[in-house]
C-alpha cells in the first residue's frame, strides 16, 4: 500500500510541475537508459504481454485514452 501511495504522489507530482507550464512541459523528456541509450518520447515501453506496448509519449500527461486521470 505504501508503495502504491509513493508512486501515486509522484505522479501528483509530475502534474503539478506540468501544469505550471503545460505547452513547453507536456511532452519534456531528456535523459539516458542504463545502458547509455538516450531516452525520447518514441522509446518503447514493453509491456510483456500485460498490455500492448506504448512509447513513452502514450504516458507522459495524466487525462490521454492511457491513463484519464485528473489531481
């Protein structure tokens, strides 16, 4: 539950940073994989047959057909 709690205000979080400028902080990604890669927004995100792969701009606001939520 804690965990679940954690991971909840972090994404409460990244809203609020997002919406203090939504049109330059919606889609604002930079940083690399463990193993070097540069991370985008076209980066792959396997799902291992839970759900059907995305990219990371499928999650990177709240309210899209992914994940419909508001704070």
């Amino acid at each position: 539950m804690l965990m679940l709690f954690l991971q909840t205000n972090v994404d409460r979080i990244w809203w609020l940073w997002q919406q203090q400028n939504l049109a330059n902080r919606a889609y604002d990604i930079s940083g690399k994989e463990q193993n070097g890669v540069v991370t985008s927004l076209d980066y792959v995100l396997k799902m291992n047959g839970l759900a059907p792969d995305r990219t990371v701009r499928d999650f990177m606001v709240s309210n899209n057909d992914y994940q419909c939520f508001k704070y």
